[in-house]
C-alpha cells in the first residue's frame, strides 16, 4: 500500500512539473518587471494574466464554456488598461514591459493549469515542489559557468545577496500560501477575491509613500480602468457562482 502511495505521489509530481516550469518564469520575469515598474503599473499588467487564463480555458473547453457579458467587459478593460499602459507611462522602460509580458502570460498559463489540471497534490504540496524545482534551475542559471548566465543576467551563485534574495522570497511566499489557504478554507471564493482585490489597492495606494511614483493623468486613468476591470471580475465570479 505505501508503495502505491508513493508511485501515485511521484506520478502526480512528475505531472505537476510543466506547472513548476511555468512558476519559474512567472517569478524571475515578475521580479525583473517589477523591479523596473512602479508597483501600480505592475498590478495593472499583471491583471491582464486574468485574461490569459481566460482564453485558454475558453479553448480548450469552448463546448462547456459560458461567456457572461460582465466578465467579456472585465476582460476587456483589464487588457485596454495594460495595452494602453505603455503609451502613456512617462517613462517607458522597454525591457520592463518585455519582462511584464512574460511575466502575465506565465501566470495566466499557470492558473489555466492549476485550474483544469486534477492533480492529487495539495496547495502545500505543489508549492514545495515549486520551491524545489526552481532552486534547481535557477542555481544552474546563476553558476558562473552556465550558459544563461549572460543571457538572463543571473547574478552569481556565490552572491549573497542572491542568496538572501532567494531565502526572503521563498519564506515570504510560503507564508504567503499559507494566509491563502487558511483564507480559502474559512470564506468563500467570492471573499477571497474581494480580499485579493483589497490588498492590491492598498499596495498601490501605499506604494507612493515608500517609492518614487511617476505618474500622470493619463496612466493613472489606466490604472483605475484595469481596477475596475478586476472589481467587475470579482462580481462576475460572484453571479456565475450564484447562477
């Protein structure tokens, strides 16, 4: 019996894999975009990977999809919010906004993943072997010798601020997951995402008081049509839910 349970474990791993290759770029393209972007830019691109999720759960099960019109008009006020974004940001960073790109269609394929892929692992579960996996291929990014060193512009394995870095990251989301899951097992969906959802406007409208904050009217309208956007999302849940 314990053999079966580790077979099926190990199994259930192995599968969970392209989920862990996908947290890896989730998190080291959302640190690079992030460290270049004020952190009320970076909410808003990062909203867009609700729609990444979006379509590729409408393909691939287009037969039992239904499209509520509240959710269509969350969507498409969360991708204007981010395609407009980079027009009107005062100081355009290229690179950041690449980084952010990768960074939302990561997460968004992440979700469509965790969402529709029946794993027999838990949250924990799935997070440790996130941890795990991208230990591994960031310390072989990061050695001096390897070849994505250069490319990606990995600090060096025997840095330690990169260790530090590393260390603070993974306590922080660990704790993290943890508020998350208590969250989710003591309120409802609907709650969780109006908490999710307040937690991201309190960032933003603290972050101005920690960091320098460039912005103008124009982006700021952007931010506030992809805050709406997520709002509509979170009462569109809400009414499928209910419906």
């Amino acid at each position: 019996m314990s053999f079966i349970t580790s077979f099926c474990c190990r199994s259930s791993a192995v599968s969970w894999l392209p989920a862990s290759l996908l947290f890896v770029g989730n998190i080291y393209a959302g640190s690079r975009a992030l460290s270049r972007l004020d952190i009320p830019f970076f909410f808003t691109l990062q909203n867009s990977s609700h729609v990444v999720t979006y379509f590729i759960t409408t393909a691939l099960h287009r037969e039992k999809h239904k499209t509520h019109q509240l959710k269509t008009i969350s969507m498409g006020l969360m991708l204007l919010s981010a395609v407009n974004l980079p027009l009107w940001d005062p100081q355009v960073d290229r690179s950041a906004y690449l980084w952010a790109v990768c960074h939302l269609l990561c997460a968004g394929a992440y979700k469509a993943f965790e969402f529709h892929k029946s794993s027999n692992l838990s949250d924990c579960e799935q997070y440790c072997i996130n941890c795990l996996f991208s230990v591994l291929v960031l310390a072989l990014a990061a050695h001096p010798t390897g070849d994505l060193t250069g490319a990606l512009e990995f600090p060096s394995l025997y840095s330690g601020v990169f260790h530090c870095g590393c260390g603070a990251s993974a306590l922080l989301g660990f704790l993290l997951l943890l508020v998350t899951v208590k969250l989710k097992r003591g309120l409802s969906s609907e709650h969780v995402g109006i908490w999710i959802f307040i937690s991201k406007v309190t960032a933003m409208s603290l972050s101005p008081l920690v960091f320098t904050v460039n912005i103008n009217t124009s982006s700021f309208v952007c931010v506030l049509m992809g805050l709406v956007g997520e709002a509509l999302l979170v009462f569109s849940d809400r009414d499928s839910q209910l419906g």
